[in-house]
C-alpha cells in the first residue's frame, strides 16, 4: 500500500467517523446544541478542528450525511419505479414515497439515528430549505412526483401541495418514532418496519384521494 494511498484511506475513515458521530449527536440533542468540538470528540479526534478541516460548515456536514444515506435509497426506488411503469395506481408511486425510507432505517439495524437526525434538519429553517432543493432535482423522486400528478388529475395545484407537504411529514415524524421507541427499547406503534410501510402507504394514499372544500384561492389556482 503507498503512503498516497494509506493517506487517502485515512482520510475517509475519518469523515466516516466524524458523519456518524455528528448524526448521533444531532438526532439526540438537535442541530444547534451540538459544537464541532464535540463531534470532534465523540468521532474519536483529538483535534477539535477535524470537523472543519474534512467538512468545513455545518451544512456541508449535514449534506455529506445525508448523501450517504440517500444513495442506498434512491437505488431501492429505482429498481420500484422500475416495477411499476407507468402505473395509473396512486398506491403504487405512494409506496415509491415511503418503501426506500423504511426500507433503508430497516437495514440500519437498532439503535439508528436517521430518522431523527432528518426530522431535526427538516425543523431548521436554513438547512430545511437547501435539503429540500436538492432532493427535488433527483431524477428518481421527481419520476415519483411525475406519476403522483398524474394520478390526482383535477386537484388544485395548491392541495396537491399542501398534501405533499402533509405526506413529508408523516413519513419522517412516523419513522423517527419508531426509530426513537426501537433505540429506548419502548414498545413502537407498529410491529415492524414492513408495518410501518403499509400503514404509511394506506394513510398517504388516503390523504392524497381525500376530498377538499373549495376556497377561492383554489379556484384561482385553477384557471
């Protein structure tokens, strides 16, 4: 092995450290009571720059993190996507929405911090919206946003919005609690992570196929 390359190995041992350091200590106490220096600290560093030195801000952290997790996901929903075609069921681009999730925190095994992790970004007003825009221009959930439209035809821009919206934040708080109650060794709502799933995929496809009370911003919308 060359010095470069025991070098380079080094190097990605330590980000691997210090990314699941900090997701542990962001899950558990949120994003701003967590310093470098204790992320530092808990990924086994002995100088408190080395969160700055392989990240250099926060964000660029909270990115890496959520890169490494979105990979094995996005793979598991294209191989879905693969399966359903051009399918006219909502239920099917739903479970597109939720399977690479729970799919994914599955896998993780127990304890894991994702889920809790990703609800922590998801409430930071800075971090929230550049997750947000860069999850959006991945081909595969925007295939998953194509077909959804798709299937809800008439309904108002606005509600498929707002419901979109509403279906976001019942996957992630869902699957932080159960995550959460897993990690604590408390007795979770669903019995396992294929539970959650179908139990996910039934309220979100029955959230989205609901009906709506007409307003005047709707019908504005509309024409």
């Amino acid at each position: 092995m060359s010095a470069a390359f025991a070098r380079t190995d080094r190097a990605t041992e330590t980000r691997e450290a210090i990314m699941r350091a900090a997701e542990r200590l962001y899950a558990e106490y949120g994003l701003i009571a967590v310093s470098n220096r204790q992320i530092s600290e808990a990924a086994g560093q002995g100088n408190n720059t080395a969160v700055g030195y392989h990240f250099g801000t926060k964000a660029e952290l909270v990115r890496a993190i959520i890169r490494s997790h979105s990979e094995a996901m996005e793979k598991y929903q294209e191989r879905m996507l693969a399966g359903i075609g051009d399918s006219e069921d909502i239920r099917d681009w739903v479970a597109c929405l939720v399977r690479p999730a729970t799919d994914h925190l599955a896998s993780l095994g127990v304890p894991s911090w994702y889920a809790r992790f990703a609800v922590q970004v998801l409430t930071d007003p800075v971090l929230r919206a550049i997750v947000i825009d860069e999850a959006l221009v991945r081909r595969p959930l925007q295939r998953v946003h194509d077909g959804l439209e798709r299937c809800l035809g008439p309904l108002p821009a606005q509600v498929r919005a707002e419901r979109g919206e509403m279906a976001r934040h019942l996957i992630t708080h869902t699957c932080a609690e159960r995550e959460r109650a897993l990690a604590e060794g408390t007795r979770p709502g669903q019995s396992s992570w294929e539970h959650v799933a179908i139990a996910l995929t039934d309220a979100i496809t029955g959230l989205f196929l609901a009906p709506f009370t007409p307003r005047p911003e709707y019908l504005e919308d509309q024409r």
